[in-house]
C-alpha cells in the first residue's frame, strides 16, 4: 500500500507530529508513505530527521491555484493509492479538490472541535471516503453538522511515552526559566490562540496569590496573543509568577519536572499536551471542553473544572500543589493512561484499519 500525507503547516506542533509519528509507524509495517510539506518548513526538517520520505513544495495558503495544480499532478501518478489530507490552512480545501481531479481516494483528519461553517459541510465532506476524528468529541460535532456516522472513523491521537520520561532535574528547570527554587511550578502548552484559555490560568493564578499561594507556570508555545496574554498578567499582577519559554523542541526533557500541567481550554479536539504530561507522569489541571475528559480521568489521572471558570481552577492547581504525594499518584496513574490507551502503535493500527477498507472499496466508490 501507498499514501501520501499532505501537511500544510509550516511549524512542528501538535499536529503536525501526529503525522510524523504515523508515517514513521506505517513504514515499520511496511505501508510506502510519503510526508508533502511545504519547503522550508519545520515539519519537513522534522521528517526528514526521521528519515522519512519527504517533498517540498511552495505553498501560499488556500488560493494558490498554482499549489493545486501541483497537488492534483503528484495525486494522479500511480504510486499514489490513497490521498490522506492533514491539518494546516488549505489542507483540506486544496487537498480534497486536487485529489478529486486526479481522482484519487482521498481521507481526512479532523482535529478541531469547532463546527463548520453550516452550508459547506454537505459539498465539503461528501468528497471524502473517510473522516477520521481525533476524539468522540470531534466526531460528535461532525455527526451534529450532518456528516453521516458511518463515514466518520475514531481514532485517538498518541504519545510515544518513551520520548518523555527522562525529565531533567527540579533544579536545572528553575535555572533554566528562572524560577524560585522549591516554589510551585507549573507548565501549559499551548499556542497563545483565545480557544486556549490563558486568561483564566492568569485570573486563576491571581485568585491563588490572593489566597497567599505563589504558584509559577511556564507557557511554552507561540501565537498571536502573546503580548495580550502578557499584559494581562500584568494588568492582574502576576506577571513575576509568568514565564514564556517559546516553542521548544526540547519539551520532553522539561515537561517532566513541572509540578502539575494546566491545559485550560475552553474547546480543543483532543489535547496532546495532556497527552505529553501524562507520558511525563505529571497530573493536569484541565478543563472539561472538548476531548479533553477522553486523555484525563477525573480525580485519578488529573483534575477537570468547568471551561473558563477561574475559580475552580485555583481550587485545583491548589490541590495539587498541596498534596505532593497525591499528585504523584495521580502522575504514575497518568502515565500507565496514556501507555494502555494512546500508543503510537494503537493509533497507526487504527489508521490502517481505516485505510484498508478504502482502498478495498476504491472501485465501487463506496465509502
């Protein structure tokens, strides 16, 4: 069997590692893949670092007719069995146009929770065999808009635990991010996108310094509202017990070390960065939005709070600050979660079950 995987997105978040942990899985069994990024971008650096198959192409976002001509032309060559459309801006848009015109069995991977826009969910979807949806909170949304249930297949996002569970020592983390030594601290990863909810981390980190708990969290991530979210720190005065580390491609020695990890979303398809914490046996403080009540069990794996509620928040992060040796309970729980329910090797199976079936059915047309 042969797919090529279509990524959009220039830069090696969620993701976009998803895919490469799919491609490098569907290789070790023996499925021809090939990772279409576009040139330059970090994501085929990353692949290529894997010694995965990768072409480079430009790409300008989701009007470049010139890109859709080129993805049309590498969909219709016959190495080509099936067309898997990934995450980024245009991905599914182009992709499922390009394949149609080549004529070639094409998937997709939905990760968001949003609905679509309402009058583009029939002609959009009805040009997949297959959606694969990250969460049942996904799929619920797609069944919701009118995407028949037998087209959708579930399939969990992973974590290759190993990667994360050789975390460097308390000490070189406060050193490295400046952090009172011996004080709470915490990590969120995130991108500073509003869908993330870092204002009610920051109004819940005030709620706590009010009640005379000085808890620190580092935000790893980038995004549009960086600066909105560092003024707010300000605004609210924790701005000393906020540190923003950036995009860092050395995440797993650090995530480890944190005292608890916050993912207060208020919507989110699944959530990998409670997926990578609990890998790193770290409890998370998340909210019950999306999947994210899929990756954490409440009160034993972590703690869940109503989505945007600070106060509830600040409870919690208390908690867990409080009871160490809880919280390390709940972490170890974390982890043997995550290994038992989202390995890489579950999630390439269930990819492959799914492929399977549209390439069996490629010449009906059923689907």
């Amino acid at each position: 069997m042969s797919v090529i995987h279509l990524e959009t997105g220039r830069d090696l978040y969620g993701g976009a590692l998803q895919v490469l942990y799919l491609v490098q899985g569907l290789q070790e069994r023996g499925v021809n893949s090939v990772v279409l990024a576009p040139k330059g971008s970090e994501v085929a650096r990353a692949a290529r670092a894997r010694w995965l198959r990768v072409e480079e192409y430009p790409f300008r976002g989701e009007a470049d007719v010139v890109s859709l001509a080129r993805m049309a032309w590498r969909f219709s060559r016959p190495d080509v069995e099936l067309v898997h459309l990934h995450r980024g801006e245009g991905a599914d848009r182009l992709g499922v146009m390009a394949a149609t015109m080549a004529r070639a069995p094409v998937i997709v991977t939905r990760r968001v929770a949003d609905p679509d826009v309402a009058w583009i969910v029939a002609p959009k979807y009805g040009l997949f065999r297959r959606v694969v949806a990250i969460s049942a909170a996904v799929r619920d949304v797609l069944v919701e808009q009118g995407v028949p249930a037998e087209k959708i297949s579930l399939v969990h996002d992973a974590v290759d635990a190993s990667d994360w569970q050789d975390p460097c020592e308390p000490a070189k983390r406060d050193g490295e991010f400046m952090l009172e030594p011996g004080a709470p601290a915490g990590a969120m990863v995130a991108q500073f996108r509003s869908r993330k909810g870092h204002w009610v981390l920051i109004d819940a980190l005030a709620i706590l310094k009010r009640r005379g708990l000085m808890a620190n969290v580092v935000l790893f991530g980038e995004g549009p509202l960086e600066q909105n979210v560092a003024a707010l720190a300000e605004v609210a005065g924790v701005e000393d017990q906020i540190r923003f580390a950036g995009f860092r491609g050395d995440l797993h020695r650090w995530l480890g070390s944190f005292d608890f990890c916050v993912l207060p979303a208020l919507r989110e398809g699944l959530g990998v960065a409670a997926l990578q914490a609990g890998a790193a046996g770290v409890p998370v403080v998340g909210a019950h939005a999306g999947g994210i009540p899929e990756v954490i069990e409440n009160g034993r794996t972590g703690v869940l709070c109503p989505p945007g509620d600070a106060g509830a928040l600040a409870t919690a992060i208390a908690g867990i600050v409080e009871d160490r040796v809880g919280a390390r309970a709940m972490g170890e729980r974390a982890r043997a979660r995550v290994e038992s329910l989202f390995s890489v090797g579950a999630m390439v199976t269930g990819h492959l079950d799914v492929y399977r079936e549209v390439v069996r059915t490629r010449g009906n047309g059923s689907g």
